[in-house]
C-alpha cells in the first residue's frame, strides 16, 4: 500500500508512539496535582511546551495547547474579534480557499455583525500582500490568511503579509497546520501574531494542537471550568498527546532539510509525467507548493472513480479535502483558483510521505496514467468532446 494522503493526516511516528505509551503506562499523573506524580506530569507538560514554543521562535508562555488545528483558529480568531469589538473595529480580512475552520468562523462571526473580506485568490494559488495591503481599512481587526494550503500545497507569503499588517497594527493570524514541520517558520522572523497547527500533520497523535499568541494579545476562555492553560482553556491536559507532539515536531524539523529535499524531488516528478496526460493541469503554482503536494485535475473524469480505482491498485489519495468529499459540491479551493465545476470534480491529490521511494513514485506514475485512460474510455462526457461536441477547457 502506497498511503499518499498526508495531507489529511499523518502515520505517528515511532518515536512519538513511544513517548505517549510510555506516559501511559508510567505517569499517568494529574499536571495540577500537588504530589510527586503530578509535579512530574506538569514538567513534562511545560518541557513540551519549551520545545514547542523553541521551534517556532516564540517563548513558551506564547503556546496554548488545543485540541488541534480547528479549536486554535476558533480561539484565535474568535480572540481577535473580541479585541477588535472592544474598540468598535468589526472588519475581518481573510482568503477564500481558507480551511472550514476559518471560514465557518468567520461565517458566524458575520452573523454577530462582523464585517468579513474573503480575498480572491490568484489562479497560481497564492495571495499577494497588496491584495492585503488594499484591503486594510481602520476598523480591520484582523487578517488571517493560511500558511500553506491544505489542497493544492501554495505556500503563501507569509512573512511580507505579516509586514503589512504590523505596519498597519492589525493582528495577522495564519493556519499554519500544513506548514508547521513540513517548511522552515519563525514567527519572529515571518512577521506573525497568531498561529495554529496540529500534531496529526506532522507525525504526532490526533486530537493535539497548538495556538501561538503573541505576547499581549488576549485570548478568550473558550472552555470555563479550572485554570489549566492560564485559564484560557479549562479541562485536564493531554499529557500523553501533548509529550508526543513536542517529540514529533522536534523530529520533523530535525529531519527538514533532508526530507524536504527527496519530496521535492519526488514531487516534481510526479508532476513533470502527469502533465503530460492531455486535457490535464497542475493546480497552483509549480515552484512555491509543499514539497509533497502534487495536485492535478483531468478533464472528462469523476474524482471519486479515480480514488476508487488508485485504492484498488493499492494507492491511497485524495479529491479535494476529506471534509468536502462525501459532498457533491466540488472542492471551495478549486473554485476559488478559478477551475469551472466539471473540471474541479476530475482532481485528483496526491500528498506524499517522507518514506516514499523512486519505485512508489513510478507505480503512482503508471497507475494515474492508466486509470485516468480508463475512465476517460467510459466516460460519455469524453466522447462528446472527443467528437468534437463541447470544447475542452483544460
Ligand atoms: C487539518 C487542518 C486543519 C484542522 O486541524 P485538526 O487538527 O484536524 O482540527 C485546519 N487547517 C488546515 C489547513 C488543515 O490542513
């Protein structure tokens, strides 16, 4: 099995299932406890916290642990716009092919009086910062635009985005759940406020994340009860959960340069021998994407067959995000690029792991070349514009 889905989520690492079913079994301690067990579950907790914050620039009382990548960009957007309902700023800045996170977010968020600008995004996929800069007005309390997205793998300019909004004093929020492990980040250095990731992209444990906030910006109590988390987020910690996080993110920064360079590489192979399937195209831009993102669409097929016959052949992949499959809209990312909904429906993405070899990537290579023929033979859509009814887009 070739599992080309890391996008969606990630295997655990070895290293990261060992800390968690060590702190299971060995310490099992409550961090708010006074005695031995506990005093040691609460420095585990803030060693973790330490190596977090290390990473990304940032000092550790900057990181509050979540639930993962949904619960941070609902506390830090939630946050900024209380911040900026205080002071009667009500003008939120943001992309349209952000995650479902963000955008239902700012969806409610509009339904309290908020006033939302969901930028175009360019055909190559990527937001420009003068797009930012002209949307910025005095009652903007906020821009969040993602790190690196979660389809089509653009990575966005973060840090001359960044730059703009500190020099307009808005607060700059990113999604950096692809980004973080995957690209090199500091938040210092990339001009950030706010960022959100989660363990499950980078070989750590589901269900843990991280909020980094800069220093002064006020979080809201998303969840009231005791004072975990400077009683920002009540509830007793993941110990376990959170541990692994800190050693899989500790090894995938480790590991970055060399990974980065194999993906790469890998990716723009993939890449290079799809294109040359007619009526095809690569979606977003070809050189600033993830180094493992491949993502295609192929006129005149279903997305769905296509991932059906690949698992079939052992490869498992992705249409659109896993959120959207199981809708019949096609994919919001797709859309927002400027992709026509019968081509959106024919993508296909490919989001490949660190391990994956040269004889996975020619397998990968075959196997989308031949399925995409064999669908195309049977699809009716085909054979009109192959006779010449209807005009091929791609
Ligand atoms: C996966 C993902 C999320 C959600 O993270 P969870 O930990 O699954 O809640 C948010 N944003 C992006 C860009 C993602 O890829």
């Amino acid at each position: 099995m070739i599992y080309a889905d890391n996008a969606a989520t990630t295997r655990m690492s070895d290293a990261a299932i060992h800390k968690m079913l060590s702190l299971m079994k060995d310490n099992y301690g409550n961090p708010s406890s006074l005695y031995g067990l506990g005093q040691e579950a609460k420095e585990i907790l803030e060693k973790a916290r330490e190596d977090v914050a290390g990473i990304i620039g940032a000092r550790p009382r900057e990181i509050l642990f979540t639930s993962g990548g949904s619960e941070a960009d609902n506390q830090a957007i939630l946050s900024a716009a209380d911040l900026g309902r205080k002071k009667g700023k009500m003008h939120i800045i943001s992309s349209a092919f952000e995650h479902h996170a963000v955008l239902h977010t700012l969806e409610r968020l509009k339904s309290e009086g908020f006033e939302i600008t969901l930028l175009d995004v360019h055909e190559n996929g990527i937001i420009l910062p003068e797009q930012v800069e002209d949307a910025i007005r005095d009652d903007t309390c906020l821009v969040t635009i993602m790190f690196a997205n979660n389809e089509i793998g653009t990575i966005q300019p973060i840090r001359k985005i960044g730059a703009v909004c500190r020099q307009k004093g808005v607060i700059f929020h990113t999604d950096a759940v692809q980004a973080v492990g995957h690209v090199p980040i500091n938040v210092e250095d990339d001009n950030i406020d706010m960022l959100s990731a989660s363990a499950h992209k980078f070989h750590g444990p589901k269900g843990v994340g991280f909020l980094y906030a800069r220093k002064g910006i006020r979080l809201k109590n998303l969840i009231e009860g005791g004072a975990q988390e400077r009683g920002k987020r009540a509830g007793t910690e993941n110990v376990p959960g959170i541990a692994a996080m800190a050693v899989a993110l500790k090894e995938a920064n480790a590991g970055m340069e060399e990974y980065t360079s194999h993906l790469t590489a890998m990716r723009d192979k993939i890449i290079a021998e799809l294109k040359e399937i007619p009526h095809s195209a690569l979606n977003g831009d070809e050189v600033c994407r993830l180094p493992g993102n491949v993502n295609f669409c192929f006129e005149g097929i279903e997305g769905e067959s296509l991932l059906l016959l690949l698992d079939d052949k052992g490869i498992q992949a992705s249409s659109g995000s896993a959120c959207t499959s199981g809708s019949l809209d096609p994919s919001h990312v797709l859309l927002a690029i400027g992709r026509v909904h019968d081509v959106a429906h024919g993508s296909l993405r490919l989001s490949l792991g660190e391990d994956i070899t040269e004889d996975d990537v020619d397998y990968i290579i075959r196997s989308v070349k031949d399925v995409v023929e064999y669908l195309r033979n049977f699809s009716p859509v085909w054979r009109d514009l192959m006779q010449g009814k209807g005009k091929f887009i791609l």
